[in-house]
C-alpha cells in the first residue's frame, strides 16, 4: 500500500489510463435522474474532481474540516468525496431517508459546517434545524469554511471519513476512519483471491449498497480505484430489473446483503438471470440455505465474508479460497495480520466449535492498525469496545478443525434487518414517545426475507384500547421520529415486560418470546403497513 490516499490512488490511476471507465450505470438500472445511464471515464472524472477541489481550496477547507454529503449515489458523490479526500478533508456521508431528527443528530455529532445536498433534499436539511450548518447543492459557489485550513493534503493517518454505526447503546455511534482504514479495506478486498480473484483495469463491481457503508465506500469504490475498474452505484436495489441491470453493465463483481438473493429467488425464472458476466457476487449474511439455491440458479457463486465498520479490513474473513459443508452460515478465514479469539462469557478462551465472543486485532506492534480510530466523542465507548487490548465484537462464532469460522448469533441488542445493524434502544425512545404508552421493549424476530425484523413488544396506559388500530397509530407516530427500515414490522400488547429480580429487562426472554409469537401467528404483523406510515409521517 504505497499509495496512503484514495483521491492519490485515483489521480494515479487517471493518469495513467485516463480512457477506463470509472462510473457506470446501464439504462436498465433506471435511475430516475439518468434515464439513459452514464459512462464516465477516469481522466474526465478527474477532470471534475481537480475544478472542485480547488473550489474548496479556495473556499477553505482543508485538513481538520468535515463536509456531510446528502448525494445518494450519484457521480456527484465520488466527484464531491475525492475532491475533499485530496485535501485531507473528512466526509460525513448522509442516508437520504433520514428523519430531520436522526440528521440532526448526525450533524451535530460529527461538528460538520457544511453540508453538500442533492435539491430534492433541501425541505430535509432545513427541517433539520441546523442552523450552524451551511447548506450548497452542486454546482452552487462553495461557503467558505467557518475557520479556514492552513494544511491541504491528506496524509496515511488523516480522518477520510466519518461513518455513523449503531451499537446497543441506543443512538448511532461515529467511527472515525483513516485513510489508512480504507486503504487497508481495499487491500483485503482486491488480494481475498479464489474465487474473488480479480484483474488489473478490466474489473466492472456493480453496487446496490449506499456510499454510507463501508463496503460499497471502502470495498467497491476504493477496490475499483486500486485494479482501475469500475464501479456501478446503483440508487438502490431493484429485483424486478436486477439481471438486466447486471448484464446489461457487463459487471463481472456483483455486491449484496442478505435480503438481496432471498428476494431474488422468488422471483419468475428469465433467460435474463443466467445472460450475466459475473464471476462471483460478495455477499455477506446470505442465509444458508437461500446460498445453495441461488448459486444453483443463477449460476454465481457467494463469497461470504465478515467485518464490521470498527476493524476493516484489519480483521475481516472470507470464504473466497475455502471449500465448507453447504448448508452452514461459515464465514471463511481470517486474513493475514488479523489475530482473534473466541472467548466465553468470562473472558476464557472456548474450545473448537463451541460458540463464543470473537475477539480481534492486528498481529504487531500497534493492535488497532487498520482499525477505526475511535467513536467520535465517546472516548469511553472506544476504551470499552478495546477491553483488554481486544476489540470485542459482540458476535458469537466458533471455529472448526480446519480453521474456518462459522457465524452463530450476535450478543448486541441489536436488529440486523436487510444488512442494517438497528439500535433497539433508538426504536425503544421512539415507541414511548407515543402518549398512549406505558413502556416498550423491542427484539429481533427472524424474517425469511430480511435476516431479522423488528418486534416491539407494547404496554399501554390504562386509557388505551389494544388492536390493529391501536397498533397502526402507534406505527404512524413512530414513523416521525424513525427511518423507514427502523419501524417495528410485528408488534404484540403485553400487560408487563419480562424484567429479572433487579427489575433489568430480560432481553432474552424477549427474543425467546417474539420468535414464538410470530410462528404462532399470534403477533400483530405490520410489514405492509410501514410504507404507508412512512408516506403519512412525510406528508
């Protein structure tokens, strides 16, 4: 990794060999703003990147500054993002279906001064309230910065962005991550070999992921960057124009979650599906068994992985070189450089394939290199999350005789639904905001579709009558204060929540109980009616 930056890899790149594509989109994909697709090559996206970057050199940004980006997927975003990363400026990249609340929130963490939008989401930012924040679409004259730069170049160590994950401890968290991170995410990316072998300035990585999450940020965009491919961002994932879109590209890398082949497989069998180019498909939390049937089908292999925002591609895994018994959640080899361990609840070391807490760092000198640099303003999170000179990942694995490790259950509160990680304390403080009650509990429940929905669990004040009407409201007020994917999708009305003699919640009686609840049939099912509580709460 000589090259310490994404924006220096890629001028490098653009340099040399300004005539590959760097940005694709088909008409199929039928992106609302680029009906007839796109085809932007590296020497003119350089070109764009280099006018921009001098706008905020002149407008005075520079090291130390971070700028929030509102461009969904959009070329916009890779111009926007390398011309800040080439002077040491760090990104706050923004999910575009935000309540003001949780903008709010994520602005205010991140001290961000200025804020890049799309037009459309203008209503959005200025409901948001944040009126220390300037806000520019593209194209406009760039603010000046609030306290002007004297540094413009980013180093190895220089903040590249700002990622909000959640953890269990309610709101999200920011991880800070380095150039080095995503230099060292791409690294893994590019070098995993197998069956993800990749080639030097041929490579076409198509993406329904948002530029928000380290994979499609650090693994796609910064993995396309270093092989000089391509990258393909789509806005968001569409089944019914998915093998179209995939062929029509000519992607060779295709990304997904989990819900991506489960919803796949139930479409009609086309000529469409099986016309691709692809080699593989990277997609991490694929449920077992919906892997064999769809590589079956589609005729694509599935490289599993693991990783979370917090290691990298320090401590990553995957099954790119590895045979394993079809049917089991394995999630492949740790790289080279990542140390790990596999610890009970006491902090002991468990034998091989007894489940356990997955420990990691990086083999050396310094056990964080590669890793994120800290939660934003929450030194103590980080000194937590680092007990012991481990980072401690909250997902429970084992290991068998050959090495490979095989997903088994997470220890976070956490709801993992269609590759998001949902704070069930955020969803907790959004239900009791509902005057009508008492309290709430939510939990994971399993979903054949997306990995884990949400379960809340509801105990109303005496005023209140339970019912599906009851539980439409409830769901409607939610939907002001949540995002789209965050509403509970099942909900039950209780008259007490499991709570142990100390009166601390019982969060596995809860996941125990909403798991039987949806099988018996006996929980309010609201899946369908979460679109429309959305489409109320905007109105």
């Amino acid at each position: 990794m000589s090259i310490v930056t994404p924006y220096l890899a890629f001028a490098q790149k653009a340099r040399s060999r300004p005539d590959l594509p760097f940005l694709i989109a088909p008409a199929s994909a039928g992106l609302p703003y680029a009906p007839d697709g796109f085809h932007l090559t590296y020497g003119s996206v350089l070109e764009a990147v280099e006018t921009l970057k001098a706008a905020f050199r002149q407008a005075g940004y520079g090291q130390g500054c971070r700028v929030a980006l509102l461009l969904q997927n959009r070329p916009e975003f890779f111009v926007h993002w390398l011309a800040l990363n080439g002077l040491g400026v760090s990104i706050v990249p923004i999910n575009s279906d935000m309540r003001p609340e949780e903008l709010r929130f994520q602005l205010e963490v991140s001290k961000a001064r200025l804020l890049i939008a799309l037009p459309e989401f203008a209503a959005l930012a200025d409901t948001a309230g944040c009126s220390d924040v300037a806000i520019c679409f593209p194209g406009q004259p760039i603010a000046p910065a609030p306290d002007a730069a004297t540094e413009f170049e980013g180093i190895a160590d220089t903040e590249c962005a700002l990622l909000f994950t959640s953890g269990s401890t309610g709101l999200p968290k920011a991880c800070i991550l380095t150039n080095t991170y995503f230099m060292t995410l791409a690294d893994w990316y590019v070098n995993q070999g197998g069956i993800a072998d990749m080639g030097e300035d041929c490579e076409i990585a198509l993406t329904p992921l948002p530029m928000f999450h380290m994979n499609a940020l650090g693994c796609t965009t910064v993995g396309m960057i270093v092989k000089g491919g391509a990258v393909v961002p789509l806005d968001r994932f569409h089944a019914s124009r998915w093998w179209q879109t995939v062929t029509d590209s000519g992607a060779t890398i295709v990304h997904c979650l989990g819900v991506i082949p489960a919803i796949l497989l139930q479409l009609p069998v086309s000529d469409a599906e099986r016309a691709h180019k692809a080699r593989f498909t990277l997609g991490p939390g694929v449920d077992a068994r919906h892997k064999v049937a769809f590589e079956e089908r589609f005729n694509l292999p599935i490289v599993e992985a693991w990783a979370m925002t917090e290691t990298g591609g320090a401590a990553v895994t995957s099954t790119a070189r590895d045979a394993y018994q079809p049917g089991l959640r394995c999630i492949g080899r740790p790289r080279e450089g990542m140390q790990y361990r596999i610890v009970d609840d006491a902090g002991l070391d468990v034998a091989g394939r007894v489940p356990g807490e997955l420990l990691v760092r990086s083999a050396g000198d310094d056990p964080r290199r590669g890793f994120f640099s800290g939660y934003l303003g929450d030194a103590a999170a980080t000194q937590e999350a680092w007990t012991d000179g481990w980072f401690h990942t909250g997902d429970v694995v084992y290991e068998d005789e050959g090495g490979l490790l095989y997903f088994f259950d997470r220890k976070k509160s956490i709801v993992r639904r269609s590759g998001e990680n949902i704070a069930v304390l955020e969803v907790e403080a959004a239900l009791l905001a509902d005057p009508m009650i008492e309290t709430a509990a939510v939990a994971p429940v399993p979903d054949d579709i997306r990995g884990e929905e949400v379960f809340a669990f509801v105990v109303l004040k005496p005023s209140a009558i339970a019912g599906r009407d009851r539980a439409l409201a409830i769901l409607h007020t939610a939907a002001a204060r949540l995002s789209y994917h965050k509403l509970p999708g099942f909900m039950v009305f209780v008259e007490r929540l499991p709570v142990s003699s100390t009166q601390k919640l019982q969060r596995g009686v809860l996941k125990s109980q909403a798991g039987n609840l949806v099988a018996s049939g006996d929980a309010l099912d609201l899946r369908s009616d979460k679109a429309k509580a959305r489409h109320v709460a905007h109105s």
